[in-house]
C-alpha cells in the first residue's frame, strides 16, 4: 500500500512525520502545508489542488486535520467505494484515527486501525459490520484479492448478515476460518460463491473472482505497447481469462528495459518481474521448448517459465503467439482466509 500523509499544522507536521517513521508497513510520502513543512515533506499552498493532483496516485491519504476540511478537499474527486484510495483523517494531537472512506475493499479500516496502535490512539470505526463483530464480504474480499462482481448482491449479503439471517457460501477454492454469519448449506437466500465459474448456488449470489493471473510475456525488441497489448489481451480473451484478474507480469532480464512491456505494465498498474536465462531454466515443468528462442535468450521459452516462477503454480494459458509478442499465463495458489487481514 502507498500512502500519502497530508498536514496543515507544525502539530500536523510532527505528528506526520512519526506516522512515516512507524508505518513501516506500507510506503507512504509526506505532504505538509507550505508554513510548516520540512526537508522531508513536499510543501503545498493549496489543499484542493494538491488533493486534485495526486487523489489517484495512492491507495490511501491521510489527512492530519480536522474531518471536515478533509471531506471537502476528497468530495470533488469521489468516484466509486469500488475505486477511491481509504481516506483517513487523525487531529493534530493523534487522538483519534477515523476511516472517512473506503474502509473495507480500500482498506481504511484495517489502516486506521494500525495507525491508532502506533501513535497511541483511538480508532473511531463506525461501519456497521465491524461495529457489530459481523463477517463483511468486502472486507473478505479485499484481504483475499477477490474482485467483487456485483456491489448490489454484496450489500445485499451484507444486510442478511447484519439482520441475523446465515448467508451461503460455495468456493471453487480451499478455506479455512469459516465464520458463523456463514453457512455450507444450499438453502440460504444470498450468498457468495468464489470462483470463475458461472455457478449461482444462491438465489442472490455474490460472485467474487481472484485475481491471482501473473501474466508471462516475451516480444521481439522495440514492440510497441500497444502491439503487446492486443497479444496479451486476445491471449487472455481465447482462454476465457477476464484481464481484471491479472495481477503481475514476469520476463527475462534481458527485456527489463524493454519500453513498450514497460509502458503496458504501467497501464494496468502492473510490477514487473525479471528473471535471469538460468533461474528461467530451473523452473520444473512441461513448457513449450523452442531451441530459436534458447539460442538468443539462453532458455527454451521466456512467457510459461516467467509466469509460472512469479507465480508459484500451474500454467492456465501456454505459450501464444501474435505479432512479436509471446503471452502465457499462470494461476497464483490461493486458499481463502476468513481472518486475513489487509494490513
């Protein structure tokens, strides 16, 4: 998680700054008002257009302010619980720690939270779920990497679950920690099922997709971004695989400069992995050989090895090639975890 941390106050900037120092957790860079900042921070005149400038840059900003200058200086740039960076705000003295926004599938709750422990304050969690010690399907979702399908049957789980009704559950993947709020049984009137499937166990149904896809990519030199990205996408498209689940990209060192693989990583907001012609070649499996491609790279096949190190587990799309580019695909392992946290 990359976190901004804004302040208004020399109060605002003190604490800001022992936030940084202790969230070692996550990634974060301080914003603090022109008046009082410090040669750690980046200053800032106007609040709004600093907000305006780098909302979407993070995955959560923290306002070291009173609550409501911060809610005006988010409001204009609210989009979707779905999409918007956890917006926390904490006073100046570091009393309380309130998640204003997001605080499930964002992670503001989880973070405000971990925050209050390190600055010795109180977490002010209002969301009814939590409050009430209930299960939350965006919050299961969220710490597993789950994309939720559909927000209506979400918030429709959520409000059986909060008016004691058991909601069903049904997963195509292993799990452990099943809480009480859920139920095995077919009988329930909502419920989630997890998976890539077209099952709809429940009468309201909740489908929640992994996203555990890495992605394997080669190309020839100089490929342009936008050939990689149709090879990859009609790649993924032929094996039924929705682009929403990938989650990384792998290669060989030798494209660690690559521009085009580089800009399309960028675009999907993907880290990109590369690995050496040996530690591709240690990889254990069947792989598509291609003595050309050894011959230039120093190993028989650059996108099924890459995808399968990164990832750890099988292959799901084998080697295609379009135009230069060759894309293969791999499955993260995953078993679900009822008491996963996000932080």
């Amino acid at each position: 998680m990359k976190a901004a941390i804004i302040s208004l106050t020399e109060n605002g900037r003190k604490l800001s700054a022992l936030i940084a120092e202790k969230a070692v957790f996550t990634e974060t860079e301080r914003y603090c008002f022109h008046s009082h900042s410090d040669e750690d921070s980046q200053s800032f005149d106007s609040l709004s257009g600093l907000v305006s400038g780098i909302f979407r840059k993070y995955d959560a900003l923290v306002f070291v302010c009173a609550c409501g200058i911060a809610v005006r200086a988010a409001a204009p740039h609210l989009c979707s619980k779905t999409t918007d960076p956890a917006v926390i705000v904490t006073d100046d003295c570091g009393k309380f720690v309130i998640p204003v926004l997001s605080g499930h599938i964002g992670g503001a709750n989880a973070l405000a939270e971990r925050l209050a422990g390190l600055i010795g304050a109180q977490a002010v969690i209002t969301t009814a779920t939590d409050t009430g010690g209930r299960f939350s399907p965006d919050s299961f979702a969220a710490a597993n990497g789950l994309i939720i399908t559909d927000m209506a049957a979400a918030k429709a789980v959520a409000v059986a679950v909060l008016d004691g009704e058991k909601a069903g559950f049904a997963s195509d993947y292993e799990y452990t920690g099943l809480p009480d709020d859920l139920s095995l049984s077919a009988d329930c009137r909502t419920g989630l099922y997890v998976g890539c499937g077209n099952k709809t166990p429940f009468p309201v149904t909740l489908k929640l997709v992994p996203k555990n896809i890495v992605l394997g990519i080669g190309c020839r030199r100089g490929t342009p971004s936008g050939t990689i990205e149709r090879a990859v996408m009609s790649a993924l498209s032929s094996a039924g695989i929705a682009p929403e689940r990938v989650t990384a990209a792998a290669t060989i060192d030798l494209k660690a400069d690559e521009q085009g693989l580089l800009g399309f990583c960028e675009k999907y907001g993907m880290k990109l992995t590369v690995y050496t012609a040996q530690e591709l070649m240690s990889v254990r499996g069947e792989f598509t050989s291609s003595d050309y491609v050894k011959s230039v790279t120093g190993t028989d096949n650059v996108c099924e090895r890459s995808a399968v190190r990164l990832s750890g587990g099988e292959l799901v799309l084998r080697k295609t090639a379009l135009d230069g580019v060759t894309a293969a695909a791999a499955e993260i392992p995953l078993t679900l975890d009822f008491e996963r946290k996000m932080l």
